[in-house]
C-alpha cells in the first residue's frame, strides 16, 4: 500500500509533463531502429583520428544516450527511459573483448555525446567551449598553472542540475543513498545511480584482472582540463564497506595493475590501424593529502602537459637504492618525491606497497578524543579510541611506462592548503604576492596547479617563468612533512634489501 501511495504521488506530481514524457518514450522507442544522429564532438576542431576510429567501431555504444528525458517538478526529478545499466552492460563486453582502456575510450566517448561530460557551458550569459586547449602559464623548470572553466562550479549545485549532471540535493532519493559508516557525507560514488542521471558505472570482479579487490569505474564530469583530450575518469574500491582512504596494503600495486591494463589494452587495440594519435593515460591516487572523498579511489587521465617531475633536469639525490632490477632515486623537488624503477612492473608494485607501509608507520600517533570537535575536510570520523595515523602519500604513474616507473610523495594529510597571506612574495620588488590554493593534491604536489579562482589565474598571467616556479616550489614547501620523519623513512628504507 505504501508504494501504491508513492506511485500515486509521483504520477500526481509529473502530470503536468505528461505529454513531454509520452513523446520521449514513443521517441526512444522509434529511435531504436532508426540510423543515429552523428555526435556533435566528431565535428570539433580538436577531434583525433583515433577518436573517429572509436566511433566506427562502437557507434552503436556512443549513441545511446543514458536517459531520454527528465521530468522536472519543485518535488523531484523523474527519469524517463532510463539506459545507463544497458550502456554498463555493452561497456563490460567491450572490457573482456578487448580490454579495460578500449572500453573506458568507449564510455568517454558515450558520456560526452549523453552530456554527463559538458564540452560548453554557460558563464554569465556567454557560451565557453571547453574544448579549446586549456589556458597554462609556464614554470622556468616545466611547471604548469592552468585553468579549468568547469571547475569552478564542482560544487555550484544550481549550475549543474540545469546542466543535468546532478540531481538537487533536496530532491534525492533517500532510500538510494549511500553513507557509509566512519563518513560524514553520502558517498558519491556509491551512491552515483540516483545523484547523477546521466553518469553510466561500469563495474570489474577484481580477481579477473590480478587486482586485490574490486573496482567500479566512472567519468568525472569535471576533468583535469580540456574534456575531449584529457579523458578523466576514476576507480573507487567497490565493496558493501568499503576501504577509506588509509594506506591499505595493496594501494600502490593496484594502482600500477590499472595503469598497465588501461594502456596495454589501448596499444593493442590500435595495433596495425596505422593509428598512432591515441591516448596514454596516467594514474594517480592522492592518499588523504589532497582528497576531499572518503571513499579509497584512484584518478587516470591523459595530461594535457608534460608533468614536470619527469623532467631529465631533475637531479636525482640520495638515497639511492639498487637491488638485481628495481632502483629508488630521490628527485631534487621541494617535496620529498621517490622513483621506482624496475623491469617488471609487479617488482615496482611490491616495493611501492612496502615504501608507502613504512611511511605510514613512522607517522606520529595520535588516539581519537570524542570531546575534540576534530573537523576534517574528507569527512572520515574515527570512532573514540581510534589510533590516527597522519602520514600518507601521492601516487603517480605515468602511462607511457606500463608500470615500470612510479612516483611516490610522502605526504601529512594535516598539511593540505596553502594560506600565504600578505606576507609572501613571488616578487616583492614588483608587489607580486604567492596565490593561495586549498586541497593540494598530487597535480599541485608534482608542479601541475590548477587555479579554480579566475581572479587568482588572472594575476598570476602577467608572471615571469622563474615567478611561476616560485609560486609551485612555495606551495610545495608549505605542505611538506616533517624533516625528521623524512630522515627516519630514508634510514628505514635502507635495509628495505639485503645486503648482499
């Protein structure tokens, strides 16, 4: 009786758009056999030739659109041919055919010709094609700042339920709502089905792919830059209690399975196409220095711009490491950054879980007091009595390698935002004061800043490259750990091999 009522209401409350919904169902129903519309982003200046590839092989994928319409009442949203378990479905063929890059290529595609991944928006009555190549200052030694027009409104709700992308809060099904226990807010991965309508979730049993759990994958609708090129999308551990952002055992192995999968897959499939402008994607994973979600996940995109930490100019200082294939270099970086090296990328996974366990180890304790009103930005409540561990590290693996390098950073996870003030200068003669960022992550964190603030952008354009450099390596200097616990890793890592 009680879902009778509930029935009752929502028919009651979306009558008034009766004749949108029965056209958009007699629509899709049509729309089935019919020949579908070309996507607009194959007409883009900046489309690629594998692009085009991937459109003649999965068209049918791309085509489907995740829902046929929304329904929209002050009282709730109601979606109208609802496809995204369908696309999630053909995606998970294309996976085992083919490969896990090959289908994330696939969905990318799919979620920009459905919306999800906005490729122009509206500033203030003017249309931004976010498809242009994103704006970047230079450092003197390769590093970036850049700005992303869609990010500044990640968190403007208003802005994208008119986009579509999410649903407003108040207007949420709460029965589909996930939180988990130890988080302060609903998990938006888990929960991504009802916030976001147009989101489609592909999920992989972990054990198929030599990963120690499983993983759900999905696109974020706000990338690392230009959305037709940087391909951002995320894996977030897919469990009924799933792990939080704490090390966890197998963090840097899985992070380096993923990367090589994505791209070997990638190879493979344009292997003999005579296709050589396809995408290498990176992996990252911020730990709890940078993130603001609970939930334990990892970030893979194609960089826009050479990350500056692979640079050749960068020294690599002690120590340095070397034991039959696998090498560790520290880099001359103003955060404590660590190489791995090794010709099998399974040896550059085991070290990286046990340079990241060693970290975490050495960091100060400190026992959770329910009376303390600790407020963190993640959202993680530890229970009364919890051992808090502070220490945590960045992640990045470059795609071009395929697990065979990777970047450690030890990090504090109470060291996060930069606040500079008005003392700080990147050029006092000239006046030129540093720029504050909050939530440095590992792009932050390996000389890649991306400036939401457009007024912050805008000052820092009319900078010299040595100015650019100093802003970074300031930034860097504000959230690096404790020197001593830097020494103490360094000494501990040492008998990390055998003498031989």
């Amino acid at each position: 009786m009680a879902n009778d009522a509930r029935i009752a209401k929502v028919v009651s409350d979306h009558l008034p758009n009766a004749e949108m919904i029965i056209r958009t169902l007699i629509k899709l129903q049509i729309n089935r056999s019919a020949k579908k519309d070309r996507p607009r982003y194959l007409d883009l200046a900046y489309i690629r030739e594998y692009q085009r590839h991937i459109f003649e092989k999965f068209g049918e994928v791309i085509t489907k659109p995740s829902i046929g319409d929304i329904s929209k009442t002050d009282d709730g949203w109601l979606i109208v041919g609802d496809t995204r378990n369908e696309i999630a479905n053909m995606i998970s063929v294309i996976i085992e055919r083919f490969g896990l890059g090959v289908g994330m290529l696939v969905l990318h595609a799919q979620q920009m010709n459905a919306g999800h991944i906005p490729l122009t928006i509206n500033i203030n009555g003017r249309a931004i094609d976010l498809t242009l190549p994103t704006q970047s200052l230079y450092g003197a030694r390769g590093e970036h700042v850049i700005n992303v027009p869609i990010r500044k409104f990640r968190s403007d709700n208003a802005k994208l339920a008119e986009l579509n992308i999410i649903k407003p809060p108040g207007l949420w099904d709460r029965s589909q709502i996930i939180q988990h226990k130890g988080d302060r807010f609903e998990c938006r991965y888990c929960s991504a089905g009802e916030m976001n309508p147009c989101e489609v979730v592909v999920n992989i049993q972990g054990s198929r792919f030599g990963l120690s759990r499983n993983y759900s994958f999905g696109f974020t609708f706000a990338p690392f830059g230009n959305p037709l090129k940087v391909i951002h999308f995320l894996a977030w551990d897919q469990a009924e209690k799933p792990l939080n952002m704490n090390r966890t055992p197998m963090t840097v192995s899985d992070l380096i399975v993923l990367t090589r999968l994505i791209n070997t897959a990638i190879r493979d499939f344009f292997t003999g196409t005579g296709i050589k402008d396809f995408p290498v994607i990176d992996g990252i994973s911020n730990g709890w220095a940078g993130n603001s979600i609970y939930h334990q996940h990892f970030q893979f995109f194609q960089p826009e711009f050479p990350t500056p930490i692979e640079s050749d100019n960068l020294v690599h200082r002690r120590p340095t490491l070397e034991r039959e294939d696998v090498k560790i270099h520290r880099l001359s970086w103003a955060l404590p950054v660590y190489k791995i090296i090794a010709d099998e990328s399974i040896n550059v996974g085991l070290v990286g879980n046990d340079l990241a366990g060693i970290w975490r180890l050495l960091s100060d304790v400190e026992i959770i007091n329910p009376e303390s009103n600790q407020d963190s930005p993640d959202g993680f409540e530890p229970e009364a009595g919890t051992e808090m561990r502070f220490h945590t590290q960045n992640l990045y693996v470059p795609g071009q390698y395929l697990g065979k390098i990777a970047y450690i950073l030890l990090r504090d996870r109470r060291l996060v935002d930069f606040k500079p003030g008005n003392k700080l200068f990147v050029d006092k003669r000239h006046a030129r004061k540093t720029q504050e960022k909050s939530n440095i992550g590992v792009l932050e964190a390996t000389g890649t800043m991306i400036a939401d603030d457009l007024a912050s952008f805008a000052e820092m354009s009319s900078w010299e490259s040595d100015e650019v450099t100093t802003q970074i390596e300031q930034m860097a200097q504000a959230v690096c750990p404790k020197e001593k616990k830097v020494d103490d890793f360094e000494k501990a890592i040492r008998g990390l091999f055998p003498p031989e």
